[in-house]
C-alpha cells in the first residue's frame, strides 16, 4: 500500500514566463515592436519609425526585459535576425490589437477637407498609368490651393508594393490587372485599344496598318527598362508573327519626338497618343489585337480611410472626364 504524498513535498510544475506589466510608457513599444518583427531589422526598422538606430535598440533592450525573451535572434542561415518561437506567437496577437487601436481612432469621412487637410499621398504607377492619370491629378490639386495637399509618384520597383500598400508607404497603385499584386482591392478606370503613331507624311500613308505590313515596319518599344524586346512582341509570338524593334526609349514623352523625325513606329494605348502633336498621326491597327485596361487598387485596409476615398474619387473623376480616356471608333 502507498503512502499518501506529504503535504509538505513541494508539487513539480510546468515552467510559465511571467506576465509582463505594462505601464503607460511601455505601450508605445509594441508600435515599435510590431514593425520590428515585420522588417527583422534594426537598421529598416529604425527608418520605418523614424528614430535612429541607437534609439530603437534601446527600446529592443527594454522589450526583451519586459518580456523575459529576447525576441529577434540571429538567422539560422546566418544574415540578418529572425522571430523567437515567442515572437512569432506574440506578432499574431499583436497584430489584430494594433489594428483595433487603428480603427479606434479612424477618422470620419466628415473630417478629411481636402481645401484644408496637411497630408502628402504616395502613388506608384507605371509608365501608361503616370502618363494618363498625372495631368488631370495635378490640375485638381492645384485647383484646390491648399500648399499642404502634397502628392508622390513612383515607379514600381519589384520589391514588396502589396506590403508596402499594407503598411501605408503607399496609397494607391495604378497598372494593368494582370500586374497588380493579388489580395487588393481594385477597380477598372478606363479600357482602351491600341493605335501606331507614325510621322506625319509617312510613306506608308495614313490607312489602318495590317499585321504583315505592321511587322515589317521598323518600331520604338517603351519599358521602363529599355528593353527592345516588350509586351506586344510577346502578342506577336502568339499570332505566329514578329517585328524588328530598332529602338528602345524609358517612357512615353518621348515617343512624338522621336518619331517625328524619322519613319519609326510605336505602339501605344490609344489614351495616351499625341493626337494633338503637328509632327505625327496615329492610326488604327488593322487587324486584331489585345486591348489596355488601366486599374486602380489600395489596401483593403485603407477602404475607410476618408482620405483616400476621396482621392480614389478623384481618379474616377479624372478619367470620366479626360479626353485621354477617349477610344476611337
């Protein structure tokens, strides 16, 4: 028979980490903490927050105190940090605590002023999307004459825009549907077929051009990278065709120039060509051809952001109205 156990003989427990106390003063550190286990790095992250290095690290040091864990840990392939097993459990719960302190504090749509408000939008575009959208925006702002109503436009990069867009670094992003991260919000501005500037007098004349003529012209391709080989040359593969591409320019303010001068083609949205330039005309495509649908997408984060709906409306409105927009019959 076994003796009963001695009240005395302590009880073997699973060891528990200690619930941190949070003061007042500590709270600002998870907004710390949280982008410091997105970018897994002092240096980005001190950058993101906007505090030097040393400051964040000191706010690292108080962190890993307060939580008894040291949180980011050298990278098991050597470079850079990684999330403690401990971290990663407390980004999860992190993250949906942050964004209900957001939501708290979300404005109303009352209180954005557009003739008033202090705040700069950032926008990527490509080089269809800057040409087409940056006019008119930029009519509508100055139209506003408000100095603190501020607007930025960048190329996109090939880094994270989806990430970007969550975390706020970008407002709005504007290119084909096909190109535009996945798990956005986007909407379709304006749909549009493709024409061929060519000089004026050109000695082909000013007919619709057919495939076969088409691709034994001579022709400019716009990419941001200046590439001689682009979108419609993989259009053409598809059509058992090809062309020769004898030049290769970043974007489209210098396509007239270009062709103007010589008996050089280029292929471009119909919501973008130099109707109005002297020097060129733009003709049809005569035989068929994909055509340009130019979105607009965000964040579903940012759908209540009155800010931003209001500049999502001004899009819409700019395309509605701009002559770019027109499609040829």
């Amino acid at each position: 028979m076994h003796k009963p156990q001695s009240q005395s003989q302590p009880q073997r427990r699973s060891p528990m980490r200690a619930t941190p106390s949070l003061r007042g003063a500590d709270l600002p550190l998870l907004l710390s903490l949280n982008v410091l286990l997105e970018e897994c790095s002092v240096t980005r992250a001190a950058a993101r927050l906007h505090v030097s290095q040393p400051a964040l690290s000191a706010q690292l040091s108080r962190l890993r105190q307060l939580f008894g864990d040291p949180l980011l840990v050298p990278a098991e392939s050597g470079r850079g940090l990684a999330p403690s097993p401990f971290a990663l459990k407390l980004h999860r719960r992190l993250q949906p605590a942050l964004a209900g302190l957001n939501a708290a504090v979300r404005f109303d749509a009352d209180d954005f002023d557009p003739a008033s408000a202090v705040r700069t939008f950032h926008i990527v575009a490509n080089n269809t999307g800057a040409a087409v959208i940056l006019p008119g925006l930029a009519r509508r702002l100055l139209a506003l004459s408000n100095k603190g109503l501020r607007l930025t436009l960048s190329a996109p990069d090939g880094a994270d825009l989806a990430g970007r867009l969550e975390k706020g670094e970008v407002d709005l992003c504007f290119g084909t549907a096909c190109l535009l991260p996945s798990g956005l919000s986007s909407r379709e501005l304006t749909t549009t077929p493709y024409v061929m500037v060519q000089r004026a007098g050109h000695p082909r004349g000013a007919a619709p051009v057919g495939l076969e003529e088409y691709c034994a012209l001579d022709h400019v391709n716009v990419a941001r990278d200046s590439s001689l080989h682009g979108f419609m040359d993989e259009q053409l593969y598809r059509l058992g065709h090809s062309r020769h591409t004898a030049l290769a320019v970043r974007d489209f303010s210098a396509v007239a120039a270009t062709v103007a001068h010589s008996d050089l083609v280029c292929t471009v949205p119909a919501f973008i060509a130099p109707y109005d330039h002297a020097g060129v005309e733009v003709v049809e495509l005569g035989f068929p051809f994909l055509t340009y649908t130019l979105c607009m997408a965000w964040h579903p984060n940012s759908d209540g952001d009155p800010g931003l709906q209001w500049l999502r409306a001004q899009m819409q409105d700019v395309m509605a109205g701009s002559p770019r927009a027109w499609t040829p019959a």
